[in-house]
C-alpha cells in the first residue's frame, strides 16, 4: 500500500450566486449554479513518517494548521482512526482569494486522496460531514459534475450536464489583487436588494441550460456580490463590458470574487479576443482560456 498518489484539484465558476438572506448563525442562505473548470492544482501524497508533512510551490500560502489542506488532512485522519503519517505536496496554479474555489477543492481532494491511499476507511456521509465543518464550496468538490447548492452552500446536489454549454468556451481573468470572502458577505447588509434574492432562479437557469436553450438562460447568470464588489472595484464591471463587446454570451464575477469570467461560443472567438483584452487593460493580469464540457 506504498507509493505516491497524484491527484488533480480543479476549480469552478459560479453560474449564478443568488443569496437569499442572512441567517442566525452569521452564514447567508443561498442558491448556487456550480460548473467546474478543468485548470487544476495538483496534490501528490505519500505515506510516510509520522503527522503531516505539508509543502506548497506557493510561498504565500501557510503550511501550519491554517492552510485547508492541512487541515482537511488532520481531520481525515482522525476521523479514521489512522496514526501513519502522510506528507502531501501542492502544486499550485489557481489563483487564491479569487472566487474559484481552489482552496476548498484542495480540501475536498485531500480528503478523496487519502481515503484512497488508506484504502477506504471513511465512507461517503463521514467525507460529506467532513467536508462541510472544512468551508461551504469544500462539498461541491466531492463530486465532479455541474451541481446545484443550497443552504450555506454545502448541500450538494450533482446535475445531468448543461447541453447549453457543450462546445464553449471559458475565459477567466484575475485582476492581481484578491477579495475576502467574509467582507463581501458582510457587505451586503449596504445592499438590501441583493441580500434579499428571491429563490427559483438557479432552476430556471438550470432548466434553460439542460434544455441547450442559451438565449433563455441569459438573463438569469447571476451574482449577488456583485453588488458590493464591482461598487469597490469598478475594473471589474469594465472587464465585464469589454467581453461583451467582444462577443460573450455572458460575463460575470465567480463567488466572491476578485475573478470575472466569460462564456465564448468557439475557441476563435476567445483567442481573437484575448490580445485587444491585453491591449485594452495591460498584460499584467492572469488570464486563462478554457474549454468546457457541459
Ligand atoms: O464557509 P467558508 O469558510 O467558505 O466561509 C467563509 C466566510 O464567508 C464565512 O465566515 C462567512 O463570513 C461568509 N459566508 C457566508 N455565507 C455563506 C458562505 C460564506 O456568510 N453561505
């Protein structure tokens, strides 16, 4: 049961991010259309030693306790009973703080490595349970395809793939700065109307999406924090009015933020775009062109 274990993290876009409130507890209830991209970190774990022995190529990240995969680990392997060590390497390529979950998929698929590498101890309830206490996108990454998620975001229900989507394109831009994810969420009390969505808006646009209909779907992507970050950030709304120039279907910020994507209807179009987006805002941001699956 030696050897190492490669295991992609990718990331994902929010499709629409429609919060419905504020509740008790300080989290927001909300709706949430995911689809992942398949740009990916890479974790490469290895039984060894005793405790965890974590290294990053990225030195801004914590390697303590403070880290997600650190922690994901700890967790795993208390849980289960194991008092082998473990060392795991991250290979980082997401951006952080950016609204692309890479933080929490590094979490989900470090618990999904781990219980392959101590061949299966936890089942799917003990990884579910696990990996909601670890953050509310952590679930999402327990499985691979489009998902709908409600509560504070990890009840996690896997979708049939968006027909819509098949054959596009997704452009990804990050500005060079991140956003906080708790300071978007507290922001919204500056902003009734998107605190307070009306749910039934991510089946809608679930619905047009599955039915291969991407004119229906248009009008409901959707993103309540925008509300607050593009107010601080205006780049970020002139990305968004660019890439609609350009051609986009759609253009939006993912989670929090600070990432703006774009759907493309063909490969041509975005690489067409992506030197006048250099042009127009500087050769300075991290962009990204990826094909997406549905
Ligand atoms: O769950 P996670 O650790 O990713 O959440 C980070 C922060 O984002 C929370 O502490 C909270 O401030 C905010 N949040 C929220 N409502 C959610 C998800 C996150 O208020 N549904």
């Amino acid at each position: 049961m030696s050897g190492t274990l490669h295991q992609s993290s990718p990331c994902k876009v929010n499709l629409l991010l429609n919060i419905l409130g504020k509740r008790a507890d300080g989290f927001h209830e909300l709706e949430t259309v995911m689809l992942p991209v398949a740009l990916c970190d890479d974790l490469i774990l290895k039984r060894a030693g005793h405790g965890i022995t974590f290294t990053c190529s990225e030195p801004a990240l914590p390697t303590d306790s403070r880290n997600l995969v650190v922690r994901a680990a700890g967790q795993f392997l208390a849980r289960a009973g194991i008092s082998d060590g473990v060392s795991i390497h991250l290979e980082k390529r997401i951006p952080m703080a950016a609204g692309l979950g890479g933080g929490s998929g590094n979490a989900a698929n470090t618990l999904l490595a781990l219980n392959e590498l101590f061949d299966y101890p936890l089942h799917a309830p003990d990884l579910q349970t696990l990996a909601a206490g670890l953050g509310s996108d952590v679930p999402f990454f327990l499985q691979s395809g489009p998902a709908l998620a409600t509560g504070r975001g990890e009840h996690v229900k896997a979708l049939d793939p968006f027909n819509a989507l098949r054959g596009h394109w997704l452009f990804l831009v990050h500005p060079g700065f991140g956003i906080s994810t708790p300071w978007a969420y507290q922001q919204l009390a500056n902003f009734p109307e998107a605190l307070n969505g009306q749910a039934g808006r991510a089946n809608r646009l679930v619905d047009a999406l599955q039915q291969g209909d991407l004119n229906a779907a248009k009008t409901d992507f959707y993103n309540s924090l925008e509300a607050p970050a593009l107010r601080k950030y205006p780049i970020l709304r002139l990305y968004q009015e660019f890439l609609r120039e350009q051609g986009a279907w759609v253009s939006l910020m993912s989670g929090s933020g600070s990432t703006t994507f774009a759907l493309f209807e063909s490969e041509a179009i975005g690489r067409r775009m992506l030197p006048q987006f250099k042009t127009e805002f500087g050769g300075k941001c991290w962009t990204a062109l990826v094909a997406l699956e549905g």
